[in-house]
C-alpha cells in the first residue's frame, strides 16, 4: 500500500483503446478537479491566515528600503 496512496481518487487517461498517445493533454474529469480546488483552497486559506514569521518581515522592509533609495537616486 505504500506510494500508491490517492491513485484511486482520479484516473488520467493516457492512452487510447489501441494503445496510442493521445494528440491532447490528459483532463481530469470535473469532480476530481473540484475535489482538488477546495482542497487546495482550503490548505491555502489556512495559510494565508498565519503571520508572516518575523525573518520574513524583516527581509521585505529591508527590499523595501533598496527600492525606495534606487527610485530616489533616478
């Protein structure tokens, strides 16, 4: 059972019924496509909900800082 974990959940069909590629990308059908969207969707709300962690703040005021000196030299 290891590594084939979520193979049930949405087939892509690769192939054609005589063992060919097909000429197009491989869809997946809408109720695994949404299935995959409010997943996501829910991950990243979660996400977006969270501080930015302090390291991170401090690295974009000091970008802000270099930006606004090269805008100010112009």
């Amino acid at each position: 059972m290891t590594g084939d974990k979520g193979n049930k959940l949405a087939r892509v069909v690769l192939e054609n019924s005589h063992g060919s590629k097909l000429a197009t990308d491989p869809k997946l059908d809408s109720g695994s496509q949404k299935r995959i969207g409010d997943q996501l969707r829910a991950m990243y709300d979660e996400l977006m909900q969270q501080p930015v962690p302090d390291r991170f703040r401090d690295l974009l005021d000091q970008l802000d800082k270099k930006n606004g000196a090269k805008e100010g030299s112009q």
